[in-house]
C-alpha cells in the first residue's frame, strides 16, 4: 500500500486546478482518472472557453486547447503524479481508496482528497428510448469531437437546456440537421426497425437517424456519499449535491469536492473551485487560501452562490 499527501480523483478541468494547486502547496499529489488523456469535458465541448486566468499562467482558449496547457502544467510538477485509465472505485475509513488499471487493484492512502469526478447527463424513459441511434448529448459530443464520427445527419433532440442548445451548435457546424426539438420527453414517441427511422412529438412524424437526450447534467458524488458525506437536493445545481464549507471540504474530515460534482458550474467557476479544494487539502497558508476564495468568489455567478448558500454551508476553519 503505498501513501500520498493529496489524492485527486477526476482529471478534468476542477481536478487538473485542484491537483496543480496541491502540488504547488509542496504537497505530494496524485491525480487519477478512467481516460485516456486528461481534460474531461475539455476534449468534447469545443465551445468552452476559459477568458481569465486562473492562476496558472495559462491563455484564454478553447474546451482542446486549454486542456493541452493544463497536460503542459501537469508534466512540469515533479510532485503530481498523473495516472490514467485507473478507475477509482471505492472510499474507505481512513481516506483508503481503492484504485483498478489493467496492471490490477491497488490501495492507496491519502492525507486528504478530492473529488472532481463531474457530472453524468440527465436521462428520461420514453417509447423506443433503447432503440440504436439514441444516445445523450455527451455520447454525440465524443462521436463528433473526440472520435471525428458524424453518428447521424438528421436529428431530433430532446431538451431545452444549455447543453441542447450548445449540441444543436455542435451538430450543425459538423453538416448535421437538427430536425426537430422536443421538451417534454411526454410527448415524444421514438420507433424503427432495428435502429431509430422516425420520432413523433405529439402529432407530427419526423424521418431521422439519430436523437440525442439533453436534459441536462446532474453531479456525480458517488465517492463522497461513500465516505459518509452529508447531502441535500438542488435543483439548481443540478440534484443530489454534497454540503461542504467555503473551501470545499465535506461533512467527512479530509475529503474535499470540487467542480460540476460538487453542483453544475460554469468552466471558470469549477476551476477556480478545485483551485482552491487543492490548497485546503494541501494545507496551504490562510494568505493563499483566501486569495482562492476571492478568485473563486470573483468568478461565481449569482445563481451558484445563492444555490450553495442553500446547502447550509459551515464557516470556514469549522
């Protein structure tokens, strides 16, 4: 079994921010993820855009361009180690966790971590939902962004929110039709022969190849709620969501949450947040973690701030 100071899990944008803050803080850190290549999210939604620092000396860029700088980032830290395709699956007394590779199962122990393992699309049954050529809106963001696949030319999408509107973007700069667009999954009847030929909403019939289901994103806090973390429901932050205080650390000692799986945020928002989990669980000096408050207060927007005030937050130190 071998021991670290700081264990993060996720190498998206929150993670990458988190593990290079701890790593910065002098602490020996290790950042884990299931991928290939870090960057999360980064590697499919080509419309993100990061305008402002956040403390890394990095360019304003795109979703694929400001992941490759936070890769460059990563490689100049003696002290973060980053392993990938490494799943970590269970979180134990004591901040034991289990990790699985194809080199086999491993425990590590940990001064502290972090979770910033994200969030997963909202699903919502409805007739022909398991018929091929129905996927999610981050299934047909891979297809087209990271895979250079074009999974359909006309579709049908389901949803009105945020990531509806910015799929029917990506769909339409790749030479795809978006068809039709349905709100309520109520109303939407999907059928085909072995794969999806034809939708109704209500009582029109459309002809398409592909439907993609974005309702939305919810947190995945798995972990946290392993350890034993306190919850709540907001809606706003997109559901079950873990409480913790201003710098990020849960009701379980030395387990911090950061990012889309602490409640769905903006990219500067996440990334300013799992700045500053990194530091607090780094142990970082109160001048450098409250410079990390004001950075990540900067950058939230109202909305955020008054969800989490929802969420009974405890003062910081407490």
């Amino acid at each position: 079994m071998s021991q670290v100071d700081v264990a993060v899990i996720g190498a998206g944008p929150a993670g990458i921010a988190a593990a290079l803050a701890a790593a910065d803080a002098g602490a020996n850190t290790l950042l884990v993820d299931e991928g290939t290549r870090a960057g999360g999210h980064l590697r499919w939604r080509i419309s993100l855009t990061l305008e402002n620092d956040p403390g890394f000396g990095l360019s304003p860029a795109v979703g694929p361009e400001f992941a490759d700088q936070l890769v460059e980032r990563i490689q100049a830290r003696g002290n973060l180690e980053l392993r990938l395709e490494t799943v970590a699956w269970g979180l134990f007394d004591d901040n034991l966790l289990g990790l699985s590779s194809a080199n086999g199962a491993k425990e590590i122990t940990a001064g502290a971590i972090v979770i910033a393992t994200g969030s997963t699309d909202l699903v919502a049954p409805f007739p022909g939902w398991t018929l091929p050529g129905v996927m999610t809106a981050r299934a047909a963001q891979i297809f087209i962004h990271v895979h250079r696949v074009l999974p359909g030319r006309a579709w049908a999408i389901l949803g009105d929110s945020h990531e509806a509107d910015e799929l029917q973007r990506d769909l339409e700069l790749a030479g795809a039709t978006v068809v039709v667009r349905a709100n309520d999954p109520e109303t939407l009847r999907a059928s085909g022969t072995n794969r999806l030929a034809h939708a109704e909403v209500g009582d029109d019939v459309y002809e398409l190849d592909a439907l993609a289901i974005a309702l939305g994103r919810q947190p995945d806090a798995e972990l946290a709620l392993q350890a034993m973390a306190e919850a709540t429901f907001s809606e706003s932050l997109g559901g079950f969501t873990t409480m913790r205080d201003q710098d990020c650390e849960t009701s379980a000692p030395d387990v911090f949450i950061a990012g889309d799986a602490a409640g769905i945020g903006s990219l500067a928002e996440i990334v300013a947040e799992g700045r500053l989990a990194g530091l607090a669980a780094a142990g970082a000096d109160a001048a450098k973690l409250a410079d990390a408050r004001a950075e990540r207060d900067a950058a939230m927007s109202n909305a955020r701030a008054a969800a989490l005030e929802e969420l009974h937050l405890r003062p910081a130190g407490a």
